[in-house]
C-alpha cells in the first residue's frame, strides 16, 4: 500500500544513528571534489549544510531570493536553540528532550528521527559556539539557559531575544568561508521555480535571476532544499514577507510527497494587527512566558485601563486551567486558550482580539535591570510598533500564524521520495509532529545542517561517483525551462484588475478562518470552495505591472500567491481527512469535555502524505504508520 | 492624512534615475514606513503605473534587508530604527518626503530604491568568520568567557549589515560595519587567534572594494540603527596595528 520507506535504523533507539552513521557508504575525498550539490535557501539548516559538505569537499551551489544569504528568516528567530547538555543539573537528558518533543509534537512524529534530533542537540551548541555565537554567559564564564514552553526543565541556549540571528551569522561566516575558498558558488537574488529530475533522479533546479529577469538552469549530482515553510500563506504572520513555498511546492509537484500540510502552529505571542494595510505581524519571543503572565479582564467588555484593573479581578487564565504548567504551556494550547477567552468576549484593545501579557510581577520581583537584561531588545521592539511602554504597563498580544511543521516527506536520511533531492529544517516535516515546542526550530535546523545531512547524503552520492557533470544541455533541462517560461508569461498575460497582494489578503482570511486555530468538517469543506473560485478569479483578473526581464517584485509575488492558493487547497483537504484533534490541528469534532485535543491513535497515529497527480486530480493519500516502542502515547496534559 | 512624496526612480543599474513627485492621501498614522509605500504602490499598480521598488523582507528589524535614505537620513527620522520600523506617527499631514537609496560608490543602484550591498558579503569572506570545521568544536562550556567579554561580542554582533553606516559616512566608510565584526570576533577566545589576520583581510578587502576612508566623524554610530559603538572602530584599529607589527 506505502510507497513511503522510512529506512529507520535496526537496533535500540539510542543507537540507531550511532549504528547508522557506522554504516552508511562514505565518499572518498576525491570523489566529493567530482560531486556537486545545489542548495536551496540559506538559513541557518542550508548555511549551515553548506559549509559543512564544502569543507567535506563536494562542489555546492547556493541559492536565496535575498540580496544576501545572511538574511534569510532564521535571523529572526528570538528565544533561544534546545540542547540537552544538562548544564542546569536539573534531571535533563537526551532521553528528556527527546520525550518532550514527541510528546509537545502530540506523538505524530517518528520516534528514531526525534530522537536523533536531541542526540546531535549537544554538539550542535559545542558547534555555534566555536563559530562565535555570543550566546548569554553567567558571571562565572560558562553558558547560561533558561525555560522555554512545554517543558519543566531549563535546556535553552539563548542570545538575548535575537538567537537566532546570531545562530545564523555564525553558520552565515561559515560559509562564506567556503565561498572564499571556491568550494561554493552564491547564487543571490534567484528564485527555485522548478525541479529537473533526470532518469528518476533530481539533477537540477530552474531559477529565474530576480535582477535580469532571465531564467536559468543548474544542475548538480543531488539537490537540497532548505527553503523554510509556508506561514505567509496566512498573509499575516510572523514571517519574512518573502518567505514562500515555491521551492517546496514545484518538487512536490515532480513527485515528492507533502506531509502533514495543515500542521501549522499558530504563535500565541504575537502584536496584535493594528491596520488594515498591515503587512506582517510581529512575534514577541515565548521566552517572554517564563516571566510575564497572560491575563485578560474577569468582567466581559473591561474597558479600564489595564493598570486601574485591580489583581482579583484579572483571569489569569492559563495558571487557572493549567496550574502545573501555567504561563509555560506549549504554544498551541496558549493560543487556543486565547481565542478562547476572546471569541467569549473577554479580550482586550479595541478589537476585542487580544490578551494582556503582564510583567509587573516580575519587574517587582526581579527588578527592571533584570528584566531589561533578559528582553530589553524585545521590550524596545514591542515599544517601537506601538507605542507602549512595557516596563509600564502590559504588553497586548494575540496568536498569529508562525511555523509549519508540515513539509516534504523525507526518509531518515532526509531524503524526499524523489531519488537524490533531500529536505532539511522547516522545509521538511519530520521532527515537530503536530506542534513544535519553542527553542526546537534552530536545534533542528543546525542539527539537519551539520551533522545530520552531510552524513547521509553520502550514502546516496557514493553511488554517484561514476556520474560525470550534469549537463544542463538536455531535453529535460529544455522542458523544465519552457514550463517555467510559460507559467510566468501565463501570469503576465492575464493583465486583470486586481492586485496580487490582495488576493493574498483573501486567501490568508480564508486560511486564518477556517484552517487557522480551530477547524471543523463543514469549515474546511468551504473554505476548499472558496479558494476554488478564488484561484479561477486570480488567474482571470490579476494585474501584474511590468515586464518579466526586470525586477518585478509583483511578479515575485505572484509566483508566491499561484503557489499558495493549490497549497491551501491541499491544507484544508489535509485538515478534513484527519479527523482527531492533535496538537496544532483541532477539530472541533473532537475534543474532550474540558475542551482540549483529543487524539485518535487508533486511527491517526500516520504520517499524512499526499502524492499529486497533476492538475484537475486529487491528490492521494499515502500513510506511513508510527510505531511508538520506546515512550508510551500520553494524553499530551499540561494541567 | 496627505503627504507629497519624492522618490527616486531608476530603470535599472546602467538608466539614468530622477526624482518623481507624489502625492498620496489616506495615509495612516498606525501605518509603518514601508506599509505607506505598499500604499503607495497599491494605488499606483491600480492606475496602471509601475510601482515602486524597494527592498524588505523581515519587517522587524532584524534581517537588514530594508534600506532607504529619508528626509537625508539612512531610515528617516529618529534613532536606533530600521526603515521597516519607522512608523508614520513620526509624520504630519502635508509633509514632504524625500526617499532616495543608499548613496555609494560601492552601493550600486540596481533598481529605483535598491541597491547592491553584496560588497559586504566580499568584506566577510575576507576574514568574517572563525576557521573552525564543522565537528571540530570542543564542548561548549570548556571555553569560559568573562560575561562582559560576552556581553560585548554580543552587542558587536548585533550589525544587521544593513548599510546605513557607510550611507550615512560622507567617505562611504565601511569602518563600523568592518569593526563591529572584528570586534566581535576577538572579544572571544574562540576568534582571538585569528583577529589580527583578519582585521588586516578584512580592512584590505574594504579598501579594494572602493569604500572610503574612515575620519571619525561619528556619523555611523548616530545612524546605525543597532547602535553599535565607534569604541569597536578603535578596537578594530588596535587588531590592524598588530598585523602591522607582525608582518
């Protein structure tokens, strides 16, 4: 029935990789200087994959939209990068955070790749800090951690709220250390639109030069994405703005298989919208939870300000609902809690669409300086967007959409079903399950990046090493080219009324609505209909300015928005099949008395993964079953 | 509220660019900076214009991508904030706004407000970064760091490489930029061994590169939207002066 093999090592779970890594066929160093391999995206999993397989000795060619590879969206990243060294002596371990991952993931992940995860945490720390990343230190000279949600013990490295810009320099400086040494050619500026696959095998990408306009060809022995997630399908969300699926959804339209697609954790912690010209929403770092308290008024329609608003007549809501966790519960329960009390009209701000997220305790407690040592960048930020002092008076904020840990089906080797094109960080599905704990996004990525990947694409380009350079010069180059020639002249040529960016709007108010926090059957059903019509409408009357040999940003956008209106289409048919309530994903249909997810193992302890047939088809739907030897499958409560 | 608006318009790298008046009503206090211009934009794509390119990604201040010279300011009016951040409460009905791109020789101008930054990537791979491979790494906590030592690599490193240092320097200086990363790096035992070596490639590649020089005027520091130190500038001299001594 599955097509799907995982390829999960034999033997205990705590030696698998170990075992793994024993036996996977190696490439000789002269081989690897024969071999080349594209790389699409640098964030810290493709920087960090990069400059590991240079100094390996493989050819890489790099590619990014942005100007510079030092600005992909894993700089971004705030809080802070999991790893189980135990420094805090607090009962931590691999065993540990690799529980707490597949129990924050609500067990819809698989135990061998979780596990590996956690395994590879400690070096990859070892690993940023030889690079130069100034993660926090105590007075005594050694690292400092903190807790972060979802879990009970402190394992998070962190730099300020500004982790993961420092975690990506460090891999950035890396490689481009590679590229002084020639091993890596930087393609700034291009877009992936589509995948070349030669004889079953992935052979090359077709890129269009966001400068030129002109579309060009590159091929190599095997292909890598490292092309993030697809959050801005929301439209608002705590992205990139140029964050997209692009890479993602031209491969998985070759063949390989999108996994989990409507698992997409929605951040509870995020500036509320402000305007309706709003082009992004602004993330306020979990780690803020470890110290601040989310509250909303006891009397619906409170409208004093928040200081007038006497202690007994706040609801701290979640240390009401979940008094082992509190502030600290994992981010899918904290932003459902939101949209909880706020559709039941206790929300504050004029909107009535957010919560209070309040440090006053804390800074009494603490004492500003503290406070200001652990968030003041974020404190500024919060201040600088809208106005308000946070060290005076609470912080608003409402949940938005963040991370997908849906993606690309890969094996363990993080190989896709498409033979030689491999998927790594957020562009892959494996290791968050249904709901990623905060902290684990940089952990996975750098983990993929350095250790893991330059390990098993090995055992894949050992089998290559007789295969010459590819040719570029090939009909399946030609067909690749024209296709993606056609497709821009195609949006080109509709020349309508409307603007790309709002059929994005339209398309995100769909998603958020009806695929967002809560979804239920006749929702989902709808909303499939709605961007029906609404894909018909773009291609009717979308108003692409410009020509396509320049820059033309709306055509970069509408590429992006083309993308996301088939991807939403199979988010929502995703979100119908699976009809349990596990982590991110809740379906109203199923939910326990006290309104929390509840799962159905029986039935959806599998991988979703869908296999596209071509336009006008449905896609089918391939399981890959989980089998859970190692922990046993908890109700996920943090009460 | 209205604002009259000159922005400047460039075909390409090898056109010859111009200032183009607008003139927008409806414009938001709660907007940002950039969301006026994709109002901007919005309105001129519906009419049938070309809209305005520029370039931002993150829109939170972090990614660097943003760029724009205000009012003869790098990211307009007030301190420690990127274009993306700046906010149009800093403005009043019937103001003008003047937007042009960063202005520098070695910040070529690709397309109406966008300009070529990849000099800096070429100063990086010059000597910013620490030669260690990948699986080298000794475990973390066996290299102890004074916290203030820390502290400051930390704030060193905060440099978005956004530019508005060399924008802002009347030389077109990459000084700041140059510094906040040798500075970082040889505050740590890590980049200790290589800091001379690398402050010589680094100031080299800068050189060749066609920045000018640095006279200390301070202007970077005033506009870095990160706030990163001219005492980095001096350390950075102190590491250029060793390679001297060494070589």
């Amino acid at each position: 029935m599955s097509k799907l093999k995982s390829k999960i090592p034999e033997g205990p779970l705590a030696e698998k990789w170990t075992r793994h890594k024993n036996s996977v066929k190696l490439v000789n160093p002269a081989n690897k200087a024969k071999l080349d391999i594209i790389v699409v995206g640098t964030g810290l999993s493709g920087a960090s994959a990069i400059s590991t397989l240079a100094e390996l000795g493989y050819n890489i060619k790099a590619f990014c939209f942005q100007d510079s590879p030092r600005r992909a969206h894993s700089v971004a990243a705030q809080g802070g990068i999991n790893a189980a060294k135990n420094y805090k002596n607090d009962g931590d371990s691999v065993f540990r955070l690799f529980n707490d991952i597949l129990k924050g993931g609500d067990y819809r992940s698989r135990e061998a790749n979780v596990y590996r995860a956690a395994e590879v945490s400690n070096q990859t720390i070892d690993q940023l800090v030889a690079a130069g990343v100034p993660f926090a230190r105590e007075y005594s000279g050694y690292l400092d951690n903190r807790s972060f949600g979802g879990v009970q013990v402190s394992r998070t490295f962190y730099a300020k709220g500004q982790t993961g810009q420092q975690c990506l320099l460090g891999a950035y400086s890396g490689m481009i250390r590679q590229i002084a040494k020639g091993k890596v050619t930087m393609y700034n500026r291009r877009d992936m639109l589509d995948l070349v696959i030669i004889d079953g095998k992935a052979r090359g990408i077709i890129t269009r030069n966001l400068v030129t306009g002109e579309i060009e060809r590159h091929s190599a022995h095997a292909v890598v994405l490292a092309s993030g997630g697809y959050g801005t399908i929301y439209y608002l969300s705590t992205l990139a703005v140029g964050s997209n699926a692009t890479a993602a959804w031209a491969a998985h339209k070759k063949g390989a298989f999108f996994s989990n697609p409507s698992f997409v954790q929605i951040h509870p912690t995020s500036i509320p919208q402000l305007n309706d010209y709003q082009a992004k929403l602004t993330l306020m770092s979990e780690s803020l939870r470890n110290d601040g308290r989310i509250w909303v008024p006891k009397k619906k329609g409170d409208k004093r300000h928040p200081v007038d608003i006497p202690k007994d007549e706040r609801d701290y809501y979640l240390e009401r609902r979940y008094p082992a966790f509190g502030n600290l519960v994992p981010r899918d329960v904290a932003s459902r809690a939101a949209k909880e009390r706020c559709d039941a009209g206790y929300g504050v701000g004029e909107s009535g669409l957010s919560v209070y997220l309040d440090f006053s305790r804390a800074i009494e407690r603490l004492g500003k300086k503290a406070i200001e040592n652990k968030y003041g960048n974020l404190f500024e930020m919060y201040e600088k967007i809208t106005g308000i002092n946070p060290y005076n008076e609470p912080m608003r904020i409402y949940p938005a959409g963040h991370y997908t840990m849906g993606g690309l089906w890969v094996d363990y080797n993080l190989m896709t079903t498409i033979p030689g094109l491999f998927a790594i960080g957020e562009s892959n599905f494996s290791d968050h399950g249904a709901n990623r704990l905060g902290a684990g996004s940089l952990m996975q990525c750098a983990g993929d990046g350095y250790f893991i990947l330059p390990v098993t694409i090995g055992d894949y380009l050992a089998d290559e090493i007789k295969t010459p350079k590819i040719s570029t010069d090939s009909s399946e180059f030609d067909k690749a080219e024209k296709e993606s020639h056609d497709k821009l002249s195609k949006l080109m040529a509709v020349n309508g009324t409307q603007t790309v960016t709002s059929f994005h709007r339209r398309l995100g108010r769909i998603m958020w609505d009806l695929c967002g926090m809560v979804r239920n059957e006749k929702g989902l059903k709808k909303a499939m209909k709605e961007i029906a019509s609404l894909r018909e409408e773009f291609w009717k009357d979308v108003k692409i300015p410009g020509t396509i040999d320049e820059v033309n940003q709306e055509l970069e956008k509408a590429v992006k928005v083309a993308d996301f209106m088939e991807l939403g289409k199979l988010m929502c048919q995703d979100a119908i099949n699976r009809k349990e309530s596990c982590g991110a994903h809740f379906r109203e249909e199923s939910q326990t008395p006290e309104g929390e997810a509840q799962r159905i193992d029986d039935e959806y302890s599998y991988v979703a993964s869908w296999e596209y047939l071509g336009e006008g088809n449905d896609h089918a739907l391939h399981q890959e079953k989980l089998a859970f030897d190692n922990v046993k499958m908890q109700e996920r409560s943090y009460k | 509220m209205e604002i009259k608006l000159k922005i400047w318009r460039q075909k390409n790298a090898t056109s010859e660019g111009t200032f183009i008046d607008y003139i927008l009503t409806g414009v938001s206090e709660e907007m940002s900076f950039l969301e006026m211009l994709d109002f901007l934009n919005t309105t001129l794509i519906e009419r049938g214009d070309e809209p305005v390119a520029f370039e931002h990604d993150c829109r939170e201040g972090i990614c660097g991508s943003c760029s724009l010279y205000i009012n003869g300011r790098p990211h307009g009016p007030g301190n420690l904030v990127t274009t993306c951040e700046l906010r149009m409460t800093r403005f009043k009905d019937g103001d003008n706004i003047v937007v042009e791109p960063w202005r520098a020789k070695s910040f070529p101008v690709i397309k109406d407000l966008i300009a070529d930054r990849s000099a800096f990537d070429k100063i990086m791979e010059a000597g910013g970064f620490i030669s260690v491979n990948t699986g080298s790494a000794p475990e973390a906590n066996s290299i102890p760091i004074m916290k203030e030592a820390s502290d400051e690599a930390f704030d060193a490193a905060t440099c978005i490489g956004c530019g508005a240092c060399v924008a802002a320097c009347k030389n077109s200086s990459a000084m700041l930029f140059v510094a906040a990363k040798v500075s970082h790096l040889a505050l740590l035992s890590q980049g200790r061994a290589e800091s001379a070596r690398r402050a010589r490639a680094m100031v080299t590649k800068m050189d060749e590169l066609g920045f000018g020089s640095c006279t200390n005027t301070g202007a970077c520091e005033a506009e870095c939207p990160k706030g990163i130190s001219l005492a980095h500038i001096a350390r950075l001299n102190r590491e250029f002066l060793k390679a001297g001594i060494k070589s």
